[in-house]
C-alpha cells in the first residue's frame, strides 16, 4: 500500500483520473462509489485509490467485485493456505508493479515535502 501525503482538499478524482488516464494509457479508470477510483490493467491485476483529506492511498488489488468475491470464496472453501500460495505466486507481483507505478506517477504530482 502505497501512502501520499497531500494538501488538504487539494486533489479531486475528476482531475486526477484524467492526469492518470493520460499517462498511463493501457490501464482503464473507473470509479466504484463516491470514494473509490478502480484502476484495471488486466481482468485479474488492479489497484484501488482512495482520496482522502490529507492523503492518497493507492493498494494494488482485484479490479472486480466477482474477482475480489472468487478470492475469498476459494479461502473459505479451500482453506487459508492454498490460495494464498496461489495468491502471491501468481497475482501479488503485477498487483505490486501497478501500485508502485501509480504511486510514484501521483507523489510526484501531488507530494507534499
């Protein structure tokens, strides 16, 4: 998870998706509420970015509701383990690159120092 700390209500998501959909033209942005911006690179790779008063937090995660749900269904059915093995083999390496590259992208616009 990636933390930025900001102006206070310095940053609103119109603005920001539009800065974020120039630079970075093979992710699509969406937003899921009135809080959350959904960034999806892929069906399975994806970060989420929350604005709030005094900072921005971008998390890598599952793109979809269904992709999110599928997840912790396998871990109740198949136990703890085996899809968290499954999980970070497979999909937590280019969940993690997603969330760096917006990161940086959004601290160095909006970074207080």
């Amino acid at each position: 998870m990636v933390k930025i700390i900001i102006k206070p209500n310095s940053v609103k998501f119109p603005e920001l998706m539009v800065k974020l959909s120039s630079q970075f033209t093979d992710v699509s942005f969406k937003m899921r509420g009135k809080q959350m911006m959904i960034a999806k690179q892929s069906s399975t790779t994806g970060a989420h970015i929350m604005i709030r008063k005094k900072k921005i937090t971008v998390a890598g995660n599952f793109p979809t509701m269904g992709g999110t749900i599928l997840f912790v269904l396998s871990m109740v059915l198949l136990g703890f383990l085996v899809p968290l093995i499954i999980y970070f083999f497979v999909y937590h390496k280019k969940m993690k690159q997603l969330e760096e590259e917006i990161g940086t992208f959004i601290a160095e616009e909006y970074q207080v120092i």
